[in-house]
C-alpha cells in the first residue's frame, strides 16, 4: 500500500498497475519536458511552453458569467524588466490562495491567445517558489495518467517515495553494472523521473531497460532448467518414414524446410521435451514442417494435437492438412 494516499486514489492508481511504492517508482514518464531555460517576458509567443521568473502583481479569481461551478483565476506576472504577462487558471480556486501580490514564483506552461480581451496569456502553468523543483525550470517528467491522477500528482508521490529506492531489490550485480558503464539503481530511479540533463535521463532508461532484460532472461533461463528436469517419451527419427512423407507431397520442399523438418525430428527423439519456434512469413511453408512432424507421431503411435489462435486459421490448417492427405 502507498502511504499518505487515499483508498480513491489506490483506486486510481490501480489502472496504471501501481500498487505499491516500488511500482510508483518504476512507473517511467513518456517523455520529459525540457523547461529548464528561464526566458523573459517580452519572448513569449503564442504555440509555445516557456519559464518565466516573476512577481505576481495582482490576482483575482470570479465564476464565470452564468455558472457559479465555474471560476477564472487571473493574475499579472511581471518579471524583472518590468514586462508583464496575464496568467489564466480555470476552476482552480486554491490558486488565488497562493499567488499573494508581491510573491515571486517560478512560472512553467504554455502560452496561448486567449479568447475575448485576454490576449496572450500563460494557460495553467505550474509555478513554484525559489529556483523551481519538480513542475518548473527543469527537465520535468510527464506520465501516463489515468482520470484523476495527473503527471503533477504522481510528480509530488514520487518525489516524496524517492528514498524508498535505496531499498528496493536490483537484479543487476554492482559489478556487471560497473563493466557495461550503467549508474546504480537507486541513482537511475531518480534520474529516470528528475534528471539533471537529457544524458542523465538516457542512462537511467538504459539502466532500468538493462534490469529487465536481465530478469526477463534469467527467468526463461529458469524455466528451460525446470522444463528440461522433466522426460519425454522420444518419439524415433524414422529416415524412411520422413522420405515416404516428403515424397508423398504435392510439391518439393525448400531447403529451409527440409532443415526445419529435420531439426523437428532430432527433437523429437530426445528424452527431453521440444520446445522450438519455427519462424517464417506467411506461405514460407510452416503448416507443412507440423504435418511432417504428426506424421512421424502417428508412426510411433502418438497422437498430435494443432492448435490456432482463431477458428478461421485453424479452419485453414485443416484444409491444408487435409490435401496433404
């Protein structure tokens, strides 16, 4: 369980396969949004995501005309120079709270012309005390997000869970880590979410990409292992059977399908149990490689079962098999 987040918002999280802490902070951004330049005022075009360093000279919130669920918060930035920009939050009543005239933020988001007597305004952008933190004047992450739950909430979540990272479980050996250049672990978690530069961010993903390969490997490792403790009933590469197949066919077969049928049956006559992908395009010939294959099984007795991922392929198959005869 998350601390200090409510059942709503477990809820919630639940739909981006967060469950506990560790998920949280293996939860990647998409991407980061490069707002670490600081522009004045008198730069700020329309189409644009800018920083700004500014003073709120007023603010004031109103509903909108019609519908008191609806309010306009709208404040006067003015940054050193003297210009000034207006900055417009919608049904964001807490904002006014915190934009005291006289304050100084750090302003992040973008500008647009506004509708009616606005003109061009900062639309909703982040803002943050001093030099900035997580939502401005950085590489700030943005997430996958779910109804309820926005890339500046889980900023905040993960902030506050970064220490847990020193305590969560690696599979990468430090010395397998050091001999291909990767940071440690808990030093790529943070780099993965607040980076200091754009190269921060590609070694900590290469980091945790690194990671899961590694797991994703040693664990079709472990189950070949535990497959392998397991006998199968050998099933004999009769030669003559496999020439009287390959001859009774209706075409001659590529080499690439020879090989394959014949790679088949040295499987086949192992104690132990098959496990081979045979990979071509479609029409390369793979249906054929299976029938050569149950015809050796029903030679030593055994039945064979073939299975598809849709009624309509398996629907083929059978056609298929069928004029094979």
């Amino acid at each position: 369980m998350l601390p200090q987040v409510s059942t709503i918002y477990q809820r919630r999280l639940e739909k981006l396969g967060i469950a506990t802490v560790g998920d949280l902070l293996l939860h990647s951004p998409r991407r980061h949004e490069d707002l670490a330049e600081i522009s004045p005022v008198r730069q700020l075009q329309a189409g644009g995501s800018y920083t700004i360093r500014a003073r709120v000279d007023k603010a004031s919130m109103r509903h909108v005309q019609g519908d008191l669920r609806r309010t306009v918060t709208e404040a006067l930035l003015v940054d050193e120079s003297g210009d000034s920009v207006k900055a417009l939050w919608f049904n964001a009543r807490w904002v006014v709270r915190d934009l005291v005239p006289g304050s100084e933020f750090i302003f992040s988001g973008p500008v647009k012309r506004g509708r009616g007597n606005y003109g061009v305004a900062m639309m909703a952008p982040d803002y943050e005390r001093g030099e900035g933190g997580i939502h401005t004047a950085r590489l700030v992450p943005v997430y996958p997000e779910t109804r309820g739950v926005s890339s500046k909430w889980l900023r905040r979540r993960i902030k506050d869970a970064l220490p847990a990272a020193g305590r969560m479980s690696d599979d990468v050996p430090e010395a397998i880590a050091a001999a291909h250049g990767l940071p440690p672990f808990s030093k790529a978690i943070h780099d993965n979410h607040f980076p200091g530069s754009g190269a921060d961010a590609a070694a900590a993903q290469r980091r945790l990409a690194f990671g899961q390969l590694l797991a994703n490997q040693l664990e079709v490792q472990l189950r070949r292992q535990r497959r392998l403790e397991h006998a199968a009933p050998p099933i004999p590469y009769d030669v003559d059977e496999a020439v009287r197949a390959r001859d009774a066919l209706p075409f001659q077969l590529t080499e690439g399908q020879r090989r394959a049928a014949h790679q088949v049956f040295k499987d086949m006559d192992s104690d132990r149990p098959m496990a081979r992908l045979v990979l071509g395009d479609v029409g390369s010939g793979k249906t054929v490689v299976a029938a050569m294959a149950a015809t050796m099984a029903a030679k030593a007795g055994r039945q064979t079962l073939l299975m598809a991922p849709t009624e309509l392929l398996a629907r083929q198959h059978a056609r298929s098999l069928e004029q094979l005869g």
